[in-house]
C-alpha cells in the first residue's frame, strides 16, 4: 500500500540522515506510478527557516516514489489484480548533500578537485 511505500522510505530516510529527520510527502505525477508523490526532508542547513541551500524553502526534495502503474505490471506479464509494486528513486547527489552537509548541490558538478578530494 502507499501507506507501507510512506512508512519504508521515512525509515530508509531516517537511517541515511539521522533519527531526527523531518519529512514530507507532496502529490506528483509519475507516468509509471498512481499515486505518485515526492519526498522532501527539512533542510538540515536551516531546519526549515529558509536558507540558499534549500532556495528559501525550507524543504530540499529527496526522491520521486509511487505505487507501479497496473498497466506497466500487466505488461510485465504480471497479474495486477493479485500483486503491486513500489518504485523510488532517490539521486546520488541529493544524499550526498544531507549526508556530508553540503551547502550547494553544484559544488558536486563543478569538478573542483580542492572540494572533491575532501571525500
């Protein structure tokens, strides 16, 4: 169920950035997936007051996750009415964000070898 999909990633979240974790899940669309959401966690710069990390927010977005669309299970050849699937994805980056408390996601993609080589 959704509700199991919610409960497992607040858990998987928790044990990536900590017990304390806040978290919450927004309404998305996902074609693969009804009902779709995504998953944010407060940012652990600002603890939700808003800052240039999380652009004012308070919020930085974590993953896309849902429920398998019937349709892609019954072109799997797999029975929708007996069985369902989760499916979430969550971006290298974005942990590495939280886990190593970067303040801007780019300083990953700008290849600066003084900032990387820290890890």
């Amino acid at each position: 169920t959704m509700a199991d999909l919610k409960g497992t990633l607040n858990e998987v979240v928790r044990q990536l950035y900590g017990e304390h974790t806040v978290t919450r899940f927004r309404p998305h669309h996902f074609p693969f997936t009804e009902p779709s959401c995504e998953m944010d966690i407060q940012c652990h710069k600002c603890h939700g007051a808003g800052c240039p990390t999380c652009k004012g927010e308070g919020w930085i977005e974590v993953l896309g996750a849902g429920m398998i669309h019937p349709k892609v299970l019954e072109g799997c050849g797999i029975d929708s009415t007996v069985y369902s699937g989760w499916a979430f994805g969550m971006g290298l980056e974005r942990l590495a964000l939280g886990h190593f408390k970067i303040s801007d996601l780019r300083l990953i993609f700008e290849n600066d070898v003084r900032f990387l080589e820290q890890f």
